[in-house]
C-alpha cells in the first residue's frame, strides 16, 4: 500500500517540474519575440511574460519546500531563507492575481465593436499595460513587507494554532488589531481583482453571444478570419479566469479552515498547496495551445542555425 507522504511527494514533483517547463517555455517564447522579432510582438506578450514568469517563480518557491519535506528534509530554511521564500512567493502570487485580472480586461477591450461608446480604449490600452505591470510589482512589494517583518523560521513545533504555520516558517504572534490592516489589504485587493476578471468575464460572453446571434452564416473575409481568433483567444482567458477563480475559492476555504481549527491538519495543508498550485501548472498549456508558441520556437531555432 502506498503511503499518503509517497503520493504527494510525487504530484509535488510532477507538480513542479511540469509547471516550470511549460512557464518558462512560454516565457522563453516571449523573450525571442521581444529580441529577435520584435516586430511581431503584440502589447499582450508583455503581460504574458510578466504572468509566466510569476507562475513559475510562485511553483518553485512553493514546490521545493513541499518536496524537501516529502524527502525527509525537516530543517533546511533559516529565518533569511523563509522571509526570501515567503515574501517572494506572496509577491508573485499576487503578479498572478493581477496580470490574469490585466489580461482579461485588455481582451475585453479588444473584442468590444466599433459601435460601442468606449471603444475609443481600443487605441490607448496598449499604452498602460507596462506602467499598470510595474504598478502591481511596486505596490504588492510594499503590501507583503509585513511578511518579512513577521515571518521566521519554525523552532517550536508545538506551536500551530495562530497565524500562519508550516513545516520551516511560521508568523510571530502578534495582536489582532496589529494583523487586521494587513490581511484587510491584502483581501481587498484579491476581491477587487476578482470581481474585474468575473465582471470582464460576463461582458466578454455577452460580447460573444451577440456576435454569434446576429452573423451566423459564412465567414469568409479578412475580417472574419481575424475575428476568429479574438474569439479563440477569448475563449482562453475564460478559461483561465474561470480555473483561476475556482482553485483560489477551493484554496481560500482551505485556508480559512485551517487557519480556525484547533489541530493542524498537515496532509490538508499539502493538499491546499497543491490546489493553489493547479492554475500556475495549467496556464501556460492553455496559452501555448492558443498562441501556439511552440511552433513559433521551432522554427526561431531553425533560422538561427541556418544562420
């Protein structure tokens, strides 16, 4: 019979490696079209590199600790270690929150007709993408500060029933009142992204379900054809939102429960990681799929050795 500590170090494994492969392949991809093809970079390639680039930092930062302790590996951070750990993981997280958030609200822009009375964005959103990136990087590195404050290494083990706890770190305790304006921030901010990737979500459907009401016949014009694939690559992101949306709910309440009950549950607590970890893992195969960027490196790579 195969043991719970067996399974999960495999899926932290498989987990990891798997996730990091398909984000920096992504992101590598980003790199050649912003180096070597620049003229066909699109303003969405920032936000995908930004996004890529989060996810795979956010699944080693979180991954190898799972795995070192899957292993046996019980005291391996110092207080240095989980501060960098934690802080960077916190960040990036967030980059994650927002560039999907980002991205969601620049297709839907992109999608909305000509008609429509602020479809003068259309000419102008591609010029806030990078300060609005930079904005969310300034902003998050200041917001989880706290972490770096209040974050050391696990001594004493017996002690899980406040605050945030794990096998190498854990919080020092401190009075609500002083805890309350952190995770107030920190919430708000999750909920408002939230709620602008579900609302860009409905309008995008809406979008979509009044263009296929009203042309249902052959499509055979440039337009079309570049209709398509606005269509496509809004389908992606409503995908993306949606997993984005239903792990981070499945991992909240995990959270939430974890964080009010008397005994530490650490095969939940795995399990929790694991949950937070599926959108990281997944997003840069839908993106691939949709941008079809794998292609796009084979045959970057054919030209540079003919070259």
């Amino acid at each position: 019979m195969v043991s719970s500590g067996i399974i999960f170090q495999i899926l932290f494994i498989s987990q990891t490696f798997i996730g990091f492969a398909g984000n920096s392949l992504f992101f590598t991809s980003c790199m050649c079209t912003f180096l070597i093809h620049p003229h066909k970079k699109k303003p969405v390639d920032v936000i995908l590199a930004h996004l890529t680039l989060a996810n795979a930092v956010t699944l080693v930062l979180r991954g190898f600790p799972n795995i070192m302790l899957s292993f046996g590996i019980k005291h391996g951070i110092d207080d240095i270690g989980c501060k960098t750990v934690l802080y960077i993981q916190r960040v990036t997280r967030s980059i994650s929150l927002n560039a999907t958030s980002l991205q969601s609200m620049f297709q839907a822009v992109t999608i909305t007709p000509s008609n429509y009375k602020w479809a003068w964005l259309k000419n102008k959103v591609s010029v806030y993408i990078l300060p609005s990136l930079l904005f969310f990087w300034i902003i998050n590195m200041i917001i989880y500060v706290e972490i770096i404050l209040r974050v050391v290494a696990t001594i004493n083990s017996s002690d899980v029933r406040h605050g945030y706890y794990s096998p190498y770190c854990k919080t020092i305790a401190f009075e609500n009142h002083q805890a309350a304006p952190f995770l107030s921030v920190v919430l708000i901010q999750d909920l408002l992204f939230l709620f602008l990737m579900t609302f860009n979500s409905v309008y995008m459907v809406n979008i979509l379900y009044r263009h296929h009401k009203t042309v249902q016949h052959v499509r055979s014009t440039i337009q079309s054809s570049r209709r398509f694939h606005e269509e496509r690559a809004t389908h992606t992101i409503l995908i993306l939102v949606s997993c984005f949306v239903f792990f981070y709910l499945i991992n909240s309440f995990l959270t939430i429960y974890l964080t009010v009950a008397n005994e530490k549950n650490w095969q939940l607590d795995k399990f929790g990681d694991l949950i937070s970890s599926c959108y990281p893992t997944i997003c840069p195969f839908l993106l691939i799929k949709n941008e079809n960027r794998t292609s796009r490196l084979t045959s970057m790579r054919i030209r540079v050795r003919i070259f």
